[in-house]
C-alpha cells in the first residue's frame, strides 16, 4: 500500500511495501554489539555508570506527538530501561502528523535507549520548512545544559546553506553543543544533503549490522540507501585533511545500523487512530539520536574529569584524530553508499564501545585528567583521576502512560514501515519555502 509524496509544509512519506520480519534489533542487542550497555567511569573512588547522566539532548522534529509519554514508556518496560526524564516544547500546538510522530518517537526512545541516564527535550517545531526547523534548533540551543542536539533531518544543498552553517555552533556563554544529523536515505545518487553537509555538524550515515546466534558483533557493511557523498558547497574542513584531498566536505562521518532488514525496533503510536504498535524501523534516522547518545555518554565522563562539553568543532576533530580501533570498520557496498562504506572518502566507521567513549573524553583535557579504558567480558570501565560531576538543570519529565507487549524480544509480525522509496523510515522529507529556500524538495 502506497500514498503519494505530498510536498509544501509537509513531510514526503510513501507508506511502504508493507512485509512482515519475524525480529527487530532491541536497545540490549544493539548495545552489546557496540560495546556500550557496560562503560563505568571511576571518579574519586567510585564506579559510576556511563549512561549520559547530567548531560541533556536536544531533539529537533515537527509537530506535537500526543503519545510520546506512553509510547516511551511502553518501549522502556519492554525493555528494561529506566523512565526517562523527557520534556517536550511544543511550538505546533495541537498540530500532528502520523509521519512525523513516528520520527518523533524513534529519536527519542533510541537517545534514550544508547543514554538512559540523560535528559531528552524535545522541540516541536511548527511545521516543516527550514525557517521552523532552524528556529526549532534556535529554542534547542539555547536551553541551559543541552550538550547535543539531533537531527534526523534534511534536505538537497543549496548555493545560500553557508549563511546558516553559523546556526549550528554552540551560542556565547553556554557550554558546548555538539549538533547531529542523519546523512540521508537517497543513497550514493542523492549526493550530500544538509545539514549534514555542514563542517559544524556530525554526520551519521547507516550500515547493516550483522550479529552471531549469541549476539556478539560480526560486522557491518554499508546500507546501500545511506545518503553523502561530496559536497558542491562547502570546503573541505581542517579535521578531514587527514582523510581526503578533495577540496570539499564529505559525508558521512560515521555510521550507525540503519538497513531496514537489520532495522530497530520503536513503539509508536498514531495520532490519527489513536492505535500503537511495534514496528522495525531503519534509516539514518536511527543513527542520528544514537550517536547523540554517545556524545552524551562521552560529554559525562569529562564532566566527571572536569572538562568542558564538546562542541561540534571538537567532535569532529577528536574523531578524526582517533586511531581506527576505536571504530569498528564498515565494509563498501559494490555502488552504493559513501566514505569508508563505499570507499571514496572513508568514513570512520561505526562505534566501538570503550574506546571510543575514551577517546572523546581525553580529547584536549590537561594532563591531570587522563583517563584509560578497559575493556572486560562483563564491564567496561573508564577511569578519571580527577574532577568532579557538573550539575545539569533537569528537566521535568512528561507525565508516563502504561503498555505491554507479549514475552521476549522477537515479534510476529513485525511490520516494517519505509518512507520515499528507500525501503527505511528515517531522514523525512521537508519543502523549503521562500526565495532563498527554493531549491528543491528536502527530505527529513
């Protein structure tokens, strides 16, 4: 069953090729195969879970979403996650889209899901043209203690997008943001989109993700629907000097599973029946919230050390300045894909639990706070040798709503919904309005 594009303030869906699969990767799979579900970080004598507390992400998506409460909360008790404190800014008022909720729940249950510890603000923005998605993120950054912001949009370069790279660093007086976007789901051909193109923005592309019977990583190639490529627009920035030489920015930095047959799985509900259910779920989309995750683990172990957040320019320099270890490689696909996934101008790679989260804490930090990682069967431990943990003002959580779903994590049948023509829910679609916004349909 399908349903055409729909372009203006809206979002291009397709309601795809419906099939049944009989599983979807849960938070524990995932996290296990990236080595992230056991970092501790010892500071002043104590183990502390390396789960993003103190640390606040932003998410950016479009029109209110009813159920997010109740939805999360059914995706936590499923899966043994904590309750999540999670506030949502609503600029849509009572404005919703079926497509959009979707989005909006698979961001904020994989954020959760990658940093139980943190706090989720959602904002909503109005609708979905590039003004209200960019004033969206205006509201986001400037919210005191948000240290990354997500965003599992976007949309075709245009000649004017350098003017509005300046959007995405951190604003005067507040500490570091690092901004996260999904790098598309047009693959190879749908070249570089933005904002993920921009140099102040991490850009997340998908893989297939293959795991062994017991759940141990096996590895990964590239979703030949993962969007990047060569930028028309914007140079090449310093940090990727060390990769490629050809002048212009490329995407995407690093990866995440996205491919729908490998997809995740999300409880979302429908605001226009009311009716919830379980659906596996791919895309870039997924690897955006994710890897906000990650800075959030990584920004609570240098608060712990006593460092600074990460802003974007740290990030991506720290990244590439990383030995390949602390990634796992993404094998090319044949013509599909880009970076390392296709091997034109590599990307890192996907992330390899301790190691990584070692590196982006030691990045820049003084001398007296070092920090190691191990690596253990049952535990991943990163010691601090000093500092303290930063308080962050916490948002107040939305109110929680009750749900179950049968026993165990496989389910029959297990739809998998796939927006455009890519087979995968991610990356939506927006139509940019205006003079300086009509180059074309964007795709979120």
């Amino acid at each position: 069953m399908n349903r055409q594009h729909r372009r203006a303030l809206r979002p291009a869906l397709e309601l795809l090729d419906d099939r049944c699969l009989l599983t979807a990767l849960t938070p524990a799979q995932v996290t296990n195969a990236y080595g992230l579900n056991n970092i501790t970080f010892s500071s002043n004598g104590q183990l502390i879970p390396g789960n993003g507390s103190g640390q606040t992400i932003a998410i950016v998506d479009v029109y209110h979403d009813p159920y997010l409460a109740s939805d999360l909360n059914t995706f936590d008790q499923a899966n043994n996650l904590p309750a999540a404190a999670v506030t949502q800014v609503d600029l849509a008022g009572s404005s919703t889209d079926s497509g959009w909720a979707e989005e909006e729940t698979l961001d904020v249950e994989w954020a959760h899901a990658i940093a139980p510890g943190a706090n989720i603000v959602v904002i909503e923005a109005p609708y979905a043209s590039l003004q209200a998605l960019l004033g969206a993120v205006n509201v986001a950054q400037q919210i005191p203690g948000v240290s990354v912001v997500s965003l599992s949009w976007g949309g075709s370069e245009f000649p004017g997008q350098t003017l509005y790279d300046g959007v995405f660093t951190t604003p005067a007086g507040h500490t570091g943001i690092t901004y996260v976007a999904a790098s598309g789901d047009q693959g190879a051909a749908g070249g570089a989109s933005w904002p993920a193109s921009s140099p102040n923005v991490l850009s997340v592309g998908a893989t297939t993700l293959t795991l062994a019977p017991n759940g141990t990583y096996m590895g990964e190639s590239v979703w030949p629907g993962s969007g990047g490529g060569y930028s028309y627009v914007e140079a090449e920035p310093a940090y990727q000097s060390g990769v490629q030489l050809s002048g212009t920015r490329t995407t995407p930095d690093v990866s995440f599973v996205g491919d729908p047959n490998t997809g995740v799985e999300v409880y979302t509900t429908d605001p226009a029946t009311g009716l919830g259910s379980w659906y596996q779920v791919g895309g870039t989309s997924v690897g955006a919230p994710a890897w906000a995750g990650i800075i959030a683990i990584a920004d609570q172990g240098r608060a712990l050390a006593g460092e600074g957040t990460l802003d974007s320019t740290q990030t991506l320099s720290a990244l590439y300045s990383l030995p390949s270890s602390d990634f796992h490689q993404v094998s090319a696909a044949t013509s599909f894909g880009f970076g390392s996934l296709a091997g034109a101008a590599p990307a890192l790679g996907s992330p390899n639990g301790a190691a990584l989260v070692n590196g982006l804490v030691a990045y820049g930090s003084s001398p007296t706070n070092t920090s190691t990682a191990t690596i253990a069967p049952s535990a991943v431990s990163v010691p601090i040798t000093s500092g303290t943990s930063s308080p962050v003002q916490t948002p107040t959580p939305v109110s929680g709503g009750s749900g179950h779903r049968g026993s165990g994590h496989s389910h029959s049948p297990v739809t998998v919904r796939m927006p455009h023509t890519t087979k995968a829910r991610g990356h939506r679609a927006i139509a940019s309005t205006g003079s300086a916004f009509s180059q074309g349909t964007w795709s979120l």
